[in-house]
C-alpha cells in the first residue's frame, strides 16, 4: 500500500468502527439518561484534547511539523477541552447556560477537527507525524463521530 494511503486508511476505519461502538454500545446506555447527565461523559473524552499539544513537541513527531498545521490543531484542541471542561462544570452545577455552552463546545471543536484534518493533508508530509500517528489514525475519528453523536443529540431537544 502506497505510503500516503496509510493514514487515509486508518482514519476511515476508525470512523467505521467508533461508528458502531457508539452506536450499538454508548448509545443505548446514553439514551436511558437525563441528555444533560448524558453528554458529561461524552464530553469527558473531549477533556483530553490537550493531547494536541504534542503535535509542537520535537522528537515526539519524526520532524518538526509546520506551524501553518501544528499550532492550530494544538492551541484549538487545548481550546476545545477548556470549552469540554467549561460545559461539564456548567451541567453538573444545572447552570443556566449549559446547553448552550455545550452547543459552543461541539461547534468550535466539530470545525477545529475538520480545519486540522484539512490543515494535516496540506502541510504534513506523510510520516513526519511519528509517534502522534495515533492521534488522526485513532482519537480523531472517535472525537468526530461523538460530535456528530452530540449534535443530533441537541438538535433532538429543540
């Protein structure tokens, strides 16, 4: 397999097997919930983001990375769990404003995801990633399908 169909590759079977991990798992376990006690542990997952700062560490990446990819996609995952932690404080408080905190949360890191996946195939030769393969090979897919978990999940309280 050509080298630069690896990770394209991996990113779509991830999202085939997340797909149905959430689907026939996590959802029928979320969907007996208050949507409120629901979306904490979803956006849980999404508290660890800040896992996309190492895309800014040398020699954790096999080569630097260009910052026109590395430092958005870190600086808008670390935005995307404040706004993931923000949202689960403000449901476990019943504040006011938490739904539309989480609505926030999903829309900024739904598109940061999209922006970096883009940003990655433009300005990241393949294999420069190194040890951060990972993180689109496996947790992308699994961040995006529960975004999209996510969104129907508010559009249905609406």
């Amino acid at each position: 397999m050509p080298v630069d169909l690896i990770l394209p590759t991996s990113i779509l079977f991830a999202l085939a097997a997340w797909t149905m991990i959430v689907a026939w798992y996590i959802h029928p376990l979320l969907k007996t919930m208050p949507l409120q006690r629901a979306l904490e542990p979803l956006l849980l997952l999404h508290a660890f983001r800040y896992i996309g700062l190492m895309f800014l560490i040398p020699g954790v990446t096999a080569e630097i990375l260009d910052s026109r990819f590395s430092h958005p996609a870190a600086y808008g995952d670390l935005a995307a769990a404040a706004l993931a932690l923000l949202s689960i404080m403000l449901l476990r408080m019943n504040a006011r404003g938490a739904i539309l905190s989480v609505w926030v949360f999903n829309e900024w890191g739904f598109v940061d995801l999209i922006k970096a996946v883009v940003r990655g195939m433009i300005y990241t030769a393949d294999g420069h990633l190194g040890a951060t393969f990972w993180i689109p090979a496996v947790i992308v897919p699994l961040l995006l399908v529960t975004h999209v978990y996510i969104f129907i999940q508010l559009v249905k309280v609406k």
